[in-house]
C-alpha cells in the first residue's frame, strides 16, 4: 500500500480530507496513524488509526472503513499554546509533540486575540500531539543524507500487508526538475519528528533509480 501526502481521504464515497502527516513508531519502523486534515468545517485534523485504512490501491485516493460520524469523533491532533523560551509544549505522559510551528505574536484566531501575551518571553506554537514514543513525518519533512546533506523532502511510504514500512518515497530537486527516488527502509538510519536521516551518503543516493514528477 502506498500512503502518498496530500492525497485525498475518502469516506463513505466522499473526499472528507487530505492525508497531512503519518505518525511512525521509529523503532519497529510501522505507520500506526494518519493525520487527516478535514475538508470542511472547520478543518480540524484527527487521528486515524491504521487498522482504519483500506489496505487496497484507490485510484480516487486513501479510503477510510469508518463512517463519518466515527471520523469526528476520533482525537483531534492540533493543540496551541503560549510558552516561554524554556518551556516545552507538553509534558503529558500519554502523548509527544510531533510537528510544530512557532507563530508570529500577537496570534490571532478566527475567533479573535487567543489570548494575552507578554511581548517580552512568550511564544505562541502550534503543535501536534501524537502517541508516546512515536513520531510525525509530513510533506515538508526533510531527508538527511548520512554525511550532512540536505536531499529533499518526504513524499510518501510504501506499506506491506502489516503496515510495515518497506520503502520511503523522497521527493528532490528543484520546482521544474523534481524527481522522486524510492528508498528502502533498510538505508533509513533514523526517523524523527520532520526528519529522516539516511545511512546512506548524497553521491549514494544520487545514483539511485529516480523518476520525473508531474504536478500541475
């Protein structure tokens, strides 16, 4: 199964969404959740467990065997705060932080000022939550080559039937002359929060198969 970012969620014959992020247990190297960011509403993200995907291809995109209702109800992933310099987003002993922004201050929501803010120490992040010891990989996750370099960015993984990854999709190049370069999981040294790093050298890479990307 390939998991691609950005594509469509589909749910009871409907886009409800677009696949955002994936949260990976770094150690056994399993996607264990989808973020899906909703199309409609308010565009809340929930996590959606693994065992919800329909494991075959899908041309209109990722198809859910939940329903709607069932998609509302699972946790949302979003959380915002205001924090200090040396202050982490959370300390709580179910849940990490994966990906985070760091907002200009004042933030202001679609409800108005957040919140007061004092302009000297604090800052307002937005940050996501995911399962203790796992982490979150999205589309903008860089790739690491083994001796410093920067290679691209993630684009998707390739699942087997027990939603192991085999290989992870990494889009590189420039807007007019990306290309995609499917790695195996095997030349994946590490993966972090919005970071993959390879064993694997640029030169390495760089004489991997690759092929010509077409967005429009």
């Amino acid at each position: 199964m390939r998991l691609e970012l950005d594509k469509p969620v589909m749910c009871e014959e409907q886009e409800v969404g677009m696949l955002a992020d994936l949260v990976v247990d770094p150690v056994a190297k399993r996607v264990t959740h989808l973020v899906v960011k909703q199309k409609h509403g308010r565009g809340e993200s929930h996590l959606v467990p693994i065992e919800l995907v329909e494991a075959t291809e899908q041309v209109g995109g990722i198809v859910l065997t939940c329903s709607r209702a069932e998609l509302d109800a699972l946790p949302p992933v979003e959380e915002f705060s205001y924090l200090r310099l040396d202050q982490v987003a959370t300390d709580d002993p179910n849940w990490d932080v994966g990906v985070s922004d760091v907002l200009a201050l004042p933030y202001y929501d679609s409800t108005g000022l957040a919140g007061p803010v004092d302009a000297v120490g604090d800052m307002g992040v937005v940050y996501d939550r995911v399962p203790k010891g796992e982490v979150e990989v999205r589309r903008s996750s860089r790739v690491m080559s083994a001796d410093g370099h920067y290679l691209g960015d993630v684009d998707g993984f390739l699942l087997d039937e027990d939603d192991h990854i085999t290989h992870f999709v990494l889009e590189r190049g420039h807007l007019w002359g990306r290309r995609e370069v499917t790695v195996p999981i095997g030349a994946v040294d590490s993966v972090e929060s919005d970071v993959v790093t390879l064993e694997l050298s640029k030169d390495e890479v760089g004489d991997l198969p690759s092929h010509k990307v077409h967005r429009w």
